[in-house]
C-alpha cells in the first residue's frame, strides 16, 4: 500500500470518513432490492488515449481515476459515487469536438475535463452554447482565459510560467541574446509571444524567432538561423513529442547553448532519449514535486510501485488527479443546497466557491478572469536527474 494517510490528509480527508464511506456502501449492499444504490455522479474527461500525445494522456487519465477512487472510498457525493465519462480526443481538434459532443449530447454531463490547447480552443464553443463547464487542465495557451463563460481552467497558463522563465533567464542567468523557436499552432504561436514579451521586458533581446510546423521532423533550416543569429540561450515551446528530438538535433549541429522550455519537457522520458544532450535542459513546473510535499511523495512512490515509473510530466497528472476533487466540492455544495446539477448551476456554484484545498497541487483560486496563479518551480537537469534549480513566485 501507498501512504494513503498522506494523501487523504492533504486533501481534507479523515480516515473516519474514509471508514464511513466504505461503511455506507456495505450497508447498501447489504440492503438489497430495499435500497437501490442511487446513480453515480458523471463528469467528462476527454483526452488523448491513442495518437501523438497518448503517452502523456494515458498517465493524466491514470491520475484523474486514482483521484477518483480516493473520492468514492472518501464517501463519494454524500454517498454518491462520481465517475468519469472517459472519451479519446487524440489531441486533435476534429477528433475532440466530436468526444465533447457526445459528452454533452449523448452522455449529458454537466461538466467535463479536456487539456491541449488545440483542442481547448475547438471545444469551447460547444460548451458555451449548451451552458456546460468546461474545465481546461494542463494547456497554456493564454487565450484559454478569454474562450467564454463557461470555459475554466485548473492549470496556470503561460503568463505565468513562461513569463517567470524569461525573466529568470535574462536577470539571474544573465543571458541577454535568446532565440525561440515555437510549433506553428495554438501550443505555441501565443505562448512564444508571452516569452518574446517577458525576455524583452527585462531588458533583453530576442535574436531569432522561428516557427515551425507541427508535422516537422527535420528543424535545420530554423537551426541555421538560429545559429547565425549567435543567441546565449534558446527557448523552445514546442510539443512532448517534437521537442527532445529538436533539441537532440540543436546540439547535433553544434548548438552548445542553455536551452529552456516549459512544464511538457519536465519528466524522465527527456533524459531517456537524450541522455548527455539533456544535461543543463531547464523547464518549468506548476506543481511541486516529492521533496516539497509528504503527499506528492506517497504519490510518486505509487506511480513507481503500480505502474513501475514515474508518471510522464508529474505536474500534469497531479492536476489531473486534483480535479475530481474539485468536481467533488462543487457537486457537494450543490447537493447540500437542494440544487440540480446542471452545466449553469455548476458554474455558478464553482464561481461561488472560488478557491479550493486539493491534495497534491494545494490551494487552487479561481480568479474572476478565468485565471488561477501559481508558484513556479524551475527544474534543471544536473547529472542526469531533474533538479530544483529556483522557485519564483
């Protein structure tokens, strides 16, 4: 067994309430035909189980149904269990607006869960018009916070990581010539704008800023540029799946400088396909890590005892974790106040709630622009491990 104890205490949760739980749904068991366990409480969670991406998918899933079972066994919704609704979206926008259709049409969930920011993007209107939440965990883009009213996210976007990177590198670093190159679509394109931004802001300069496409799989064009450009440090805000191979391809055409990234590139999986060329690779990260807190630890720990590794991109799957817990509170206020719950009655209640104590990524505020805010831990690989290198904010 895992440090259960460590979680549950972290998410407010007593083990007397963890027994009464378990105990209520013996005795509905128990009970027979007279009481029917009534019908769990659904919520929708689209994201990458197959494609590109569903690597990283598969484990945020992983995590949202770990956090799940700690719910139920907690006692669920006043003894009602939640459950997922758990549909693929490929990280693809098409393959999304099709598995949040049928959440919102056929399976009539009143809030659902979805990440990448294409995909955030491309459902957002299908959740404002059918007044359903929908909860963005883990994109960036800046723009997620101006998608409409019934559209939240869980996750920073990149103000406030991207932002700390650039600064942190152009005044503690002292690196004063950066090059960016960024994916061509929503991941990147607003993102690589808000380090521009930053990196200028501290008195720096940008000497290179180069797209590149999604399906590319040769960057030497956007390389030579970089290089002629002669920059001091270079800052890439690509995908999990481009971006180790693009930094394998800098440093294999002589590219010797500090390269920076955010929370995607933040997990073992860079160090395995890069081994030496990963050495002074420095991400962001949202969400802290083992040494910082008993329950990501007992967390961790479970990842390497079930599944024999740690998580790919651990920030990522603790807010996925975190987030039925989220749900939990928000249908509990609901339920304690005689309310339906619906997409508009969820909304309102989530608003009215505004911050909440989850168990691994800690206190949560929704902001009124549709923002949250957060500490940022800068990871650095040092010998072939990640290493907390700063934490601003």
């Amino acid at each position: 067994m895992t440090d259960v104890a460590a979680i549950e205490r972290a998410a407010g949760l007593t083990r007397r309430a963890v027994l009464g739980g378990l105990g209520a749904i013996g005795a509905g068991a128990g009970a027979g035909a007279l009481h029917a366990e009534p019908a769990p409480l659904r919520f929708g969670l689209a994201m990458p189980m197959t494609g590109g991406q569903a690597t990283y998918g598969q484990d945020q899933v992983k995590a949202a149904q770990w956090g799940i079972e700690a719910v139920n066994a907690a006692g669920g919704v006043n003894g009602r269990m939640i459950e997922a609704v758990i549909l693929d979206t490929q990280a693809d926008a098409r393959t999304g607006i099709e598995a949040v259709n049928r959440l919102i049409s056929v399976e009539k969930v009143p809030v659902f869960v979805t990440a990448w920011s294409e995909v955030v993007k491309a459902v957002a209107p299908i959740a404002n018009d059918s007044r359903v939440v929908e909860l963005s965990v883990g994109a960036n883009s800046p723009e997620i916070a101006r998608l409409g009213d019934y559209v939240y996210t869980t996750f920073p976007l990149a103000e406030v990581d991207i932002t700390a990177v650039a600064r942190y590198s152009a005044t503690t670093l002292g690196r004063k010539r950066a090059a960016v190159l960024f994916i061509n679509n929503e991941t990147g394109i607003t993102a690589a704008q808000v380090y521009r931004n930053a990196f200028t802001r501290a008195g720096a300069q940008i000497v290179a800023y180069e797209a590149y496409d999604p399906k590319a799989t040769d960057w030497t064009g956007q390389i030579l540029k970089v290089r002629l450009a002669s920059p001091d440090i270079i800052h890439i805000q690509g995908l999990v799946a481009d971006t180790p191979q693009l930094i394998a391809q800098l440093r294999q055409l002589g590219m010797t400088q500090t390269i920076s990234s955010y929370s995607a590139i933040y997990n073992p999986r860079l160090i395995q396909q890069l081994g030496q060329a990963a050495n002074g690779v420095i991400a962001t990260s949202l969400a802290p890590g083992a040494s910082d807190s008993p329950a990501v630890k007992a967390y961790v720990e479970r990842w390497k005892k079930e599944v024999g590794r740690e998580p790919n991109g651990l920030p990522y799957t603790q807010y996925l974790y975190d987030v039925p817990f989220l749900i939990t509170t928000v249908f509990r206020s609901l339920d304690d106040h005689g309310r339906p719950i619906t997409g508009e009655s969820f909304r309102e209640q989530m608003v009215a709630i505004g911050t909440f104590q989850l168990p691994l990524t800690g206190k949560l505020a929704i902001n009124p622009d549709h923002t949250v805010n957060k500490s940022v831990y800068l990871m650095q690989v040092q010998n072939g491990a990640w290493t907390q290198l700063a934490m601003v904010g």
